[in-house]
C-alpha cells in the first residue's frame, strides 16, 4: 500500500462525509470476480449460519408472484453455492468456525457477510489497489510479505469500530493495536484470537490459504455458471452517467457522495448487504469510494424484505382459521390434487369447494396449475413458512 490511506469504513453504509472540492466524478466499473473476496464471503455466510439458498429462499416466500423470476436471476448464486459446498465438504469444520465465526457482541440474527472475523483481517484483498492480485497463490504470498504496521492495519481495518474514521499511523505497533482491540466490542476469548492472528500471522495466513484453495478453484472454474450475471452488471452500470450512481436514493450506497471516483466491483455472495470505504493514498490524490455490492444489486433491491401490514397477517389467518380451509391445506401438504378430488374426499359441491380454494389462492397460502382439463392445487410452502416465521416474531422475539 502506497501513501497514507485515510479511511473512512463501513460494513452496509454510514459515517460522515469527509468534505472535498467539486470535480467531475467517474466511474470504474469492474465486471471481474474476485475469486478470494468471494471465497472468503462464502465460508462466512457459512460459518454464521446465512448460506445464500436461505437468503434466495426467503425471496421467494415474501414474493410467491415472482418466484420464476427470482429463479431465473438467483439461481445460477444457488448452484454455484451448491458446488462449493460439495467441494469444501472436507475442510475441517471447527476451523471453519475458528477462522470466519463472526465475533465481537453481535446477536446471530445479525451477522452478515461481512461480518468481522479472524480470515477477513488475515486475507483480505486489498481495497486500495483496483489491481491487487486475484490468484491465491500470489495474494498469499503478498499477504505474507506485509509489515508488521500492514499486518495491524488490515487487521485493525476488519474489526474497526462502528462509524469510525482513523489514520493508519494512529495503530503502527502491537501495543497500539492491543489498546485499540480492548475498545472492540468482544470477549476476552476473542480479543485474545485477533492478537493471536497478528502475533502468528504466516502460520494463520498458510493454513487459511489451504482451507481457502478448493473454494477459489471451484469458483473460478465455474465461471460459465455466473458469467451473464457479470455481463449484466457491466451492462447495468457501464452505461450510467456519474450523476446516476452517486448520492441519490436509488444510487449505489457509496460511503462519500463527494468523492470524485468509485470503484465499483461485484460480489457473488452478498445479496442485500455491501462493503464501501471512501480514501485517499495521498494529500493530492483524488478522493475515492471503494463499493462491493451484489452482482444483482438492482435485482435484490426488487425483493427486498417485504413488510406485510398487521391486518394483512391477520387476513391470512383468518384464512387459516376456517376449519374447511385447514383441511385443505393439510390434503395439499404432501401432494398436488385436482379438483375433482378434492370434492370427492371432502363431500363437498364444486360451488363450496370452488368458494374455499378461491380464498387459499388469494391468500398465497395455495398455488394452481392448469394441466389440459384439469386445476391441480398445491400447498404454498415457502410463503406459509415464511408467514409463521414472521407471526414467531411478531409474538415471540
């Protein structure tokens, strides 16, 4: 790393604004993986228990309407997340743990992607070097070459404390660093660990690049999975104006919009969070903003986590309640059944049945299907899942 950084972070967004002169802001739109960034967000999502088929699941639960939409736009993430897990199924799972549980005082249901952890502040790419190496083998041998200060400050960058901003020669030796971690919102256990990474920090470094080797293979080599999903970011954001991206509410999260340049990169394994730093190398570079966000951002921003009103739930259950319609769904749980069927295993008449599973499907609790003469109805799993779920927290959290 060249120059001073001055650094503004923040996991999802935040901060304060660091204020610099107008100037003609541009764009650098990089329609690459990186095959490390990517593996190390994998095995987080992992570890803390956010794998992205529950992420893509939840999509479709919340917006049943789309689900062919939403197959067609995350399917190719699912895949690609199946074939790494086969392939790391014989990475040791304690030190899965070790290295990417997230830590400091966060409640599970919060821990993200980017949650801080030992591996991000070990092999974290470079955010300030568009054209830091993406092969592992270099990375790592990079990464090993660091400083003791670079060590600290990579370190200190992955468990940097909420809407701080901070100069790299503020935290240059161990000491320094030791007072900074006992700020970090962890145990002791933990502070303990990310000394212990500084410390060890090859050893750490060597061992993770083996637990991290399968994975960036496999991503890399899976590249026509996910290949139109990075022509459709290219195409997205290569066409924007500057003016369209930055500092508007339906822009890109940057962290500074008075930054002059964003560096904007996609990530396969985030969804709805994203990574920004805003720095400057020098007193006389330009101010930039480094942004990870999805490789389906607009996408995701389509489906995000759907707020259905108290008296909506309440139709639904009223739905649920009739003890008829609760018959049905429990016929529908296992199998798929056409009308007909219906009737005759209920005794009830067309004009009956026909009224009940009317109120089902409007509900989304039951999906149809026409096959020539016949309707066949289902239960709607995903969305009376994602229904209870919501009503568990509504009564129980």
């Amino acid at each position: 790393m060249q120059g001073k950084a001055y650094i503004k972070s923040e996991p999802g967004g935040g901060g304060q604004p660091m204020e610099q002169p107008a100037e003609k802001k541009v764009i650098h739109v990089h329609s690459e993986v990186n095959s490390i960034a990517d593996a190390l967000l994998y095995y987080t999502r992992r570890a803390n228990g956010r794998p992205m088929s529950a992420s893509i699941k939840r999509m479709r639960e919340q917006y049943p309407e789309s689900r062919e939409s939403i197959d067609s736009l995350f399917g190719p993430l699912e895949e690609l997340e199946k074939t790494l897990d086969a392939t790391s199924s014989q990475v040791d799972e304690e030190r899965i743990h070790f290295f990417f549980d997230a830590l400091g005082d966060m409640p599970p249901r919060s821990r993200r992607a980017y949650s801080a952890n030992l591996a991000t502040a070990i092999m974290m790419p470079n955010p300030f070097a568009p054209d830091a190496p993406s092969d592992l083998g270099k990375h790592c041998t990079c990464v090993k070459q660091r400083s003791q200060e670079e060590i600290i400050f990579f370190a200190r960058l992955a468990f940097s404390l909420p809407n701080e901003g901070w100069l790299t020669k503020e935290c240059k030796d161990l000491a320094a660093f030791y007072d900074y971690i006992q700020e970090f919102p962890a145990s002791d256990a933990e502070r303990f660990r990310i000394l212990g990474i500084v410390r060890n920090f090859n050893q750490y470094a060597d061992e993770l690049a083996e637990m991290l080797k399968p994975v960036v293979t496999a991503i890399v080599s899976s590249a026509p999975v996910y290949a139109p999903l990075l022509e459709r970011f290219a195409e997205a954001y290569r066409e924007k104006q500057p003016e369209e991206v930055f500092g508007t509410e339906e822009a890109v999260p940057v962290y500074d919009p008075s930054a002059q340049v964003l560096e904007l990169y996609p990530r396969l394994f985030i969804i709805d969070e994203y990574y920004t730093i805003t720095y400057q190398l020098s007193n006389s570079a330009q101010l930039c903003n480094h942004l990870e966000i999805s490789v389906l951002y607009d996408a995701a921003k389509l489906y995000q986590k759907r707020e259905i009103p108290l008296r909506d739930i309440a139709s639904c259950i009223k739905v649920i309640g009739d003890p008829v319609r609760l018959q049905i769904l429990t016929m529908l749980k296992n199998e798929e059944v056409y009308v007909q069927e219906l009737t005759d295993k209920l005794g009830l008449s067309f004009t009956t049945l026909s009224h009940h599973m009317t109120k089902l499907v409007m509900a989304g609790l039951v999906t149809s299907e026409r096959r020539g003469i016949y309707v066949y109805y289902k239960v709607n799993s995903d969305f009376i899942s994602w229904l209870m779920e919501r009503v568990s927290e509504l009564l129980l959290s």
